[in-house]
C-alpha cells in the first residue's frame, strides 16, 4: 500500500481534535484476572438458528422487545432497542442536538461516551459536577444547565457509585419540561433495582432512560440496549436509527436473556455480586495502602491509593482493574465485582502492598 499519508486539512476540525476514547478493551493490556470493565464474571450458553440468515431481520423483534418492556414494566412503545447503551446515547445526540450549536450537560466523574460522542458530532460539553447533582439546589442545577438540550444523570454513576434521588430528577424534568430531555443512564440498575426512574415516564414527557444488557445480564459481548421513554421522544429517533440495527443472532439470544428463568438467574447472581462487593469493600477500607474508598451502588469499587505505584504493580502481575485520573488525582482505581477466585487475586495483591509499609 502507498506511505502517503490522507491530508488530514480534510477533517472537520472537531474530528481532527478527537482524542479516541480508550475503552477497557482497546489497550491490548496482557493479563490474567479481568476487572477493568464491569463485565460479569458469569458466562452463559445459548442456542441459536442460524437458517434464515439470508433475511433481512427484524428492525425492532418484537419478541424481544415485548420481554423487556415486561421486565421494565412498561409498553413495547416506550422501548426502543440498541447496538447498546452506547448506541443509544449517540442516537440522542445525533437527534436532538444541532452539530455547532447545542450543548449536552454532563456531571463530573461521569462516564466518557458522553464527551466523546458530543466531541464527535461537533456538539458542546456544559461540563458541571456531581457535587453540583448531588449537593445543590435543583434552582442551581437549572441555573447551571442553561440552554442544554441533554441532560446526562449516570444513575448509578459510574465511576463514583452515587446515586441521585428520584425526587431530584423529577424536580429536575419537572423544571426543563419543554426545554430538554434529561437522560438517566441506568447501565447498573440491576443492582439497585429499587431505584429505577421507570416510575417517573407516567409522569414526564422529557426523561429518557438507557439500559443495557452488558453489566448484570452478563451480556457485554452481545451488544444490546434499550431506550426507555415516551413514544413521542423515539419517533425522531425511529428516522435516525440505521434500518437493521440488531442482528437475527442477537435478537434470538436477548429473546433468551429476557425470559423468566434467566432474569430470576441474573437476580441471583446480582445477589452474589451485592455481598462480594461489601466484603471486598471492607478489604480495601482495612488496607494500609488505601486513601479512601468511594462506597456506591454497582458492580464496582472506585478506591484512591495512596500510591500509584501499586496499580502499576498489580497491571504488571496479570491483575488488570481500571485506573483512573479523578478530582485532578492520578491514582484512583475502579475495580470490577468478579468472582471468587478472580477477587481473591485483588486480596493478595493489596496483602503485599500491607506488608510493605
Ligand atoms: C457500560 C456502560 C454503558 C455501555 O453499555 P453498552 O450497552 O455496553 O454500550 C453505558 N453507560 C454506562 C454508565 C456504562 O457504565
């Protein structure tokens, strides 16, 4: 192939400035034991027909989508189905803002898809914080959002683990009524079921709720989520999203994820995850090498060390967990619930680092 290089003046220039996302599982890390992605330590089996696969599939099988709205307790058509959660927040973007114009807001530590997809439609960040969400005043949230078309409420918030109460986002939906949508990311509500928003559609037209399938469903490899909102806020999105968007063989196996046994397994499992994290928890807040340990909802920890080092350390022996740069510091570290074993690893890697102080 020909060296010459694409003239990069060719770019749009906030394509140009992109700087790509780094997920957990596109640094080519080498390790032994996994909890950098908040993935589910357990695996399933599936069976599959793969005899029509000459047919366009269904845009949005109904099957499935009919489970899910079971599941949610809500009616196929507040339910839109996606390439993802992530496949979701773009389509919202790609929807409702105006590339050069709008803005998203979004509270920091968040999750990064927000930024990224905002950055990669030429949409601005209103960057405000989760102290603003958590601690202030709804007046001083509104004042803050200003003239936001999305508002991004990572609920769970990963990587902090802090929730914010249904109170403060209706107050907040309430306030922006036909202003803008106020997105609540519900990636790990599996784990705090009780506190789904899904209540709160009867009441508002402007809330728009993303689930996925990657986290207590076990189910990151499959690429699956949904859109939870009022049928009015999908109908735009039904003329974006691309005309095929969930495989024949993805929709048999969510079909599968989605029936009564298997939820009913992902909630037994979800109680394992629950009772491994607070003792995983009370490891790393016993530890010596350890600041301060955020205690949250989710599949995961986020704890400060005390040296950075150590994550290195663990990196370096095949315990791969997610660091992370938060409130300006470098040496934060999100881990994963895995299962036993694999979280046995994290307890004799924080037992080395006890021993050397
Ligand atoms: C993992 C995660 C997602 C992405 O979910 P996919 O369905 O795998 O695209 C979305 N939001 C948050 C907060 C997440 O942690």
């Amino acid at each position: 192939m020909t060296k010459q290089l694409f003239p990069k003046d060719i770019l749009p220039d906030n394509i140009n400035a992109l700087a790509a996302y780094s997920s957990a599982k596109s640094q080519k890390l080498t390790g032994s034991t996994w909890l950098n992605a908040n993935e589910s330590p357990y695996s399933k089996t599936f069976e599959l027909s793969l005899s029509d696969l000459n047919r366009y599939p269904d845009p949005q099988p109904q099957n499935v989508i009919d489970a899910y709205a079971q599941y949610a307790g809500l009616t196929a058509e507040q339910v839109l189905m996606t390439r993802g959660a992530d496949e979701g927040i773009e389509l919202l973007v790609r929807t409702y803002c105006k590339s050069g114009e709008d803005s998203i807001a979004l509270f920091l530590p968040t999750y990064g898809m927000y930024k990224v997809t905002a950055d990669s439609h030429n949409v601005a960040i209103n960057a405000l914080t989760q102290e603003l969400l958590l601690e202030g005043s709804v007046e001083q949230i509104i004042t803050a959002v200003g003239n936001s078309k999305l508002v991004f409420i990572c609920n769970p918030n990963n990587p902090t683990g802090s929730l914010t109460t249904l109170n403060k986002i209706s107050a907040i939906a309430k306030a922006l009524e036909n202003k803008a949508l106020v997105v609540v990311d519900e990636a790990y509500i599996e784990f705090c079921p009780q506190q789904t928003a899904t209540t709160l559609l009867q009441d508002f037209i402007n809330i728009v709720i993303l689930r996925t399938l990657s986290k207590a469903f076990a189910l990151a490899g499959l690429r699956t989520g949904f859109m939870l909102t009022n049928p009015s806020v999908l109908a735009p999105i039904r003329k974006v999203i691309a005309p095929y968007p969930v495989s024949r063989v993805v929709a048999q196996i969510a079909e599968q994820a989605l029936q009564s046994d298997a939820i009913t397994q992902m909630r037994r499992q979800v109680t394992i995850l629950n009772r491994a994290k607070a003792i995983l928890l009370q490891w790393l807040e016993a530890s010596p090498a350890v600041n301060q340990v955020l205690n949250g909802q989710g599949n995961f920890v986020t704890a400060q060390l005390k040296d950075k080092a150590n994550i290195d350390k663990a990196m370096k022996s095949g315990l791969i967990m997610r660091p992370f740069t938060l409130y300006g510091q470098d040496n934060w570290l999100r881990i994963s619930i895995g299962n036993e074993q694999e979280l046995e690893q994290v307890k004799l890697w924080l037992e080395t680092l006890g021993s050397e102080l």
